[in-house]
C-alpha cells in the first residue's frame, strides 16, 4: 500500500508542469489539440501572485505559431466576441486566470498542427517579475483544462 502510495505521489510530480518567475507561480499551460488545417489556437493557464504589488502580463512568445497575443472573449449584446488587449494584470496577493471564454493566449498561423500528448514553448513576459520560459500540455480537442486541486 505504502509503495502503491509513493509511486502515485511520484508520477503525480513528475507530471505536474508548474513554474515560477520572481513572485508568480504560473501552474498548468495547456492548450487544445487542432485539426491539421487549423491556422488558431488558445493558450490557459493560471497565475498566482504571492507578493504584494501586481504585475502585468506584457506578452506571449511561442515558436509554433507565426504570431502570439493576449485576447479577451466577452459577450457583447449577445454575441462573443474576441478582442487582442495589449497587457493583462496580475493583481497583488491575487490569481490571474486564462481560461476558455475570458482571457488567453492566441496562437495565429499555427505552423503544425497541436497533437494531443505534446508540450509546446511558450516564453511569458511580465513587466517586474521578468521572462519565463514554459512548456504548454496540448490536451485533447475537446478538453476543459484540469479541474480544481488536479494537478497534472
């Protein structure tokens, strides 16, 4: 039991993919696997601050897409719409979270298609903590991310 126990414990770390960067915990990048014609994808993650001044998201770099930008989804008189934004905050002793329908990450002109099981580059810049550079989980298509306290 006790074996069974560690080795759970084990693989669980080995799979959790949480970073840190001065004062901001960044826990699991994932995205969504794309059909081969995709020219789009979405990146989520979250972001804890554990200091007591906010910080700014400035940008996203990856090299598995011509382009990379901050957006926001809302619904706009009954319509979602999609907006880039030039900075996201990440409020003092606060979380930030990217997540399907709200803010995210862009991926524009894919330059493959994202395969469930990878992990793809992703660079971060933050206005103080600085760059970070973070390996994103590409999920199934349909996937939700991972449920609260799930690590993975």
């Amino acid at each position: 039991m006790k074996l069974g126990l560690a080795l759970m414990l084990a693989m669980s770390t080995a799979m959790a993919h949480d970073y840190q960067v001065g004062e901001l915990k960044i826990a699991h990048p994932w995205t969504r696997a794309t059909a081969p014609a995709a020219k789009m994808g979405g990146v989520f993650l979250s972001v804890n601050n554990l200091g007591t001044e906010g910080d700014t998201l400035l940008k996203a770099e990856s090299e598995v897409a011509e382009a990379t930008e901050l957006h926001q989804m809302e619904m706009v008189d009954g319509v979602m719409k999609m907006r880039q934004v030039p900075s996201i905050v990440v409020p003092a002793k606060g979380e930030l979270k990217l997540a399907p329908g709200g803010l995210h990450i862009m991926l524009i002109n894919l330059k493959q298609a994202l395969k469930e099981g990878e992990k793809i580059p992703l660079k971060l810049t933050f206005a103080k903590a600085g760059v970070v550079e973070v390996k994103v989980r590409v999920e199934a298509m349909g996937s939700k991310g991972v449920a609260p306290g799930e690590k993975h």
